[in-house]
C-alpha cells in the first residue's frame, strides 16, 4: 500500500479522526484564548505536539467549514480567530439541535470548554416542557 492510500485509510479510522476533531477544538479554544491575536502555526503546533502541516491542515478544515479564521503569513503572521457579531444568533430546528447534540456527544461533552457550554445551552434549548415522561400512541 502506498503512502497516499495509507494516509487516506488513516484518516478514516474512527480514533484519529475523533482526535482531529479534539486537535481543532483545541485550536478554537486556543485562538479565543488569544484575544483575536495572531497565534504562530508553529507555536500550535508545539502547545499541540503535532507538525505545523498537520496544524495548517486542521486550520484550513476550519475555515472550509465556516469557522471563522484569518490567516496572515509573513513575519508577523498566524492564525486568529476573525471579528465577529458578538454573541451570534442562529436559529434551528429541534432536528439540527439534535444533530449537533448528538456529534458533542460523539466527541465527549469535555473535550473542550466551548463544547461543554454549548452541549448545556442546547440541551437546555429543547428540553421538553413537561418533566412527565411521554407515552407512544397505540395503534389502537
């Protein structure tokens, strides 16, 4: 098996991808941290023993899938997390709260303070009105 094939096979292997998943949780917290300053890819890298590769990697992942990152490169340059409306409302349904619920839990609701702050307001967000338990409906 090739390099590309093994890396490819790697990457879908459960355990490393629930520790990207940690790896960029970390670099979010880590970037909040920051105060909106620039953080060296290479200063990553070490806090998270891993490669500045894998660190840009996981950084590129981010923005792709809308987090919001500026990159500067050059002498002066890093990573930070971009200005934003502060605090951000989104609207979702109880079925994409769910979802996003359900992937906190994959990951473990302490895998980072963000992760847990918000597995709290969600759960919260959908709790049912009545602390009654429901009975399914007979077919009857």
């Amino acid at each position: 098996m090739d390099r590309r094939a093994r890396l490819a096979a790697a990457s879908r292997d459960g355990h490393l991808a629930l520790r990207r998943v940690e790896r960029q949780q970390a670099i979010v917290e880590r970037l909040h941290a920051g105060r909106g300053l620039p953080v060296r890819l290479g200063l990553l890298a070490e806090e998270l023993d891993v490669s500045t590769r894998t660190v840009a990697r996981d950084v590129e992942r981010l923005r792709t899938n809308g987090v919001p990152l500026e990159v500067r490169r050059g002498r002066s340059g890093g990573v930070r997390l971009a200005p934003v409306r502060s605090p951000v409302r989104v609207e979702l349904d109880v079925a994409e709260v769910a979802a996003v619920l359900a992937s906190l839990a994959a990951v473990g609701p302490n895998a980072s303070l963000s992760a847990a702050s918000v597995l709290r307001k969600l759960a919260d967000a959908v709790r049912p009105t009545s602390d009654a338990p429901t009975r399914p409906r007979s077919r009857t």
